[in-house]
C-alpha cells in the first residue's frame, strides 16, 4: 500500500505526525508537499496528491490543512477522487466501507494529533463493504460522469 500525502502550511506539522506514524508501521508514502510552514496556496498540493490516487500512482491519500475543507473541495474535483473530511473514527471507518472513499482530508487547527493519528488508522484499516454501496458509489460516478465526461 503506497499513500499519497500533502498538505499546506496550516496542515504542515499534522502532515509531518503522519509521516512518522506511518514509517513506524513500515507503510510506503510519497509526500506531494509542501516542505515548510510558508504560507502556500492549498489547492496546488491537493491536487497533485489526489491526481495521484486517481492515476493508481497510489493507493489512498491523506491531505492536511487548517481545516480540511479547502483540501478536500480540492481532491474531489478530480475524476475518480471520493475525499472524506474525517475527525472522529466511526466517520473515517465508514469513509471506506460504504463510501469507499480513497483521500481522507484533515485539518491540523481542528482536531489533536492523539486523535488524528487514531483517524488515520480507521481510515487505513477500513475495508469497503461493496453490495448495496457498490451501487451506491456507482451513482457518485454517473453524476461524475455527466459533468466530467467518463475517466
Ligand atoms: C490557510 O490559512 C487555510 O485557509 C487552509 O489551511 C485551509 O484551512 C483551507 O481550507
């Protein structure tokens, strides 16, 4: 499992706690940036981490910022991208098994780095369900479909 990961200046040092976290358990990640705490713009990072995913260049993706929500907006304009803003773990468990959701977004000014990297780890451990949700989330890629065209 390879994980793409990014996150702006304001999800920087949640980003960094990731890292360690997942070099501990021995899991791959490429890290799309950025590299310090200077202000950036958000879109420029999550969009590269979620091309990624969407590419198959990785297998889920983690996105930080202040809050969450930019980064998330973000990675679900791109075709194939299901983002899931998460700061409890029933919610990023879920994420995966009825949504099958591939980014988990987070942001640093909202939630503990205790409780992220708990967040971090339903996400990874959740598995999809399929059945109904399979129909489920096919109907999030027709309506991707109408307005996209097919990926
Ligand atoms: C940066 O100040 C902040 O706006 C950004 O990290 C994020 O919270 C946007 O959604």
């Amino acid at each position: 499992m390879k994980i793409a990961l990014a996150s702006d200046h304001g999800g920087f040092s949640l980003k960094k706690q990731i890292m360690a976290f997942l070099e501990e358990q021995s899991i791959t990640y490429k890290d799309f940036g950025t590299d310090s705490e200077a202000s950036v713009d958000y879109p420029d990072f999550a969009l590269a981490a979620a091309e990624a995913v969407a590419a198959g260049e990785c297998d889920l993706g983690i996105i930080c910022c202040g809050t969450g929500i930019g980064v998330s907006m973000v990675a679900n304009k791109v075709p194939g991208i299901r983002a899931a803003l998460c700061h409890d773990t029933f919610s990023a468990r879920m994420s995966r098994e009825h949504n099958d959701a591939n980014i988990l977004t987070m942001g640093e000014r909202v939630i503990g780095p205790g409780l992220a990297l708990e967040v971090v780890q339903a996400f990874l451990t959740g598995k999809y369900a399929g059945g109904r949700h399979a129909r489920r989330v096919a109907k999030i890629r027709e309506v991707e479909n109408k307005y996209c065209g097919p990926k």
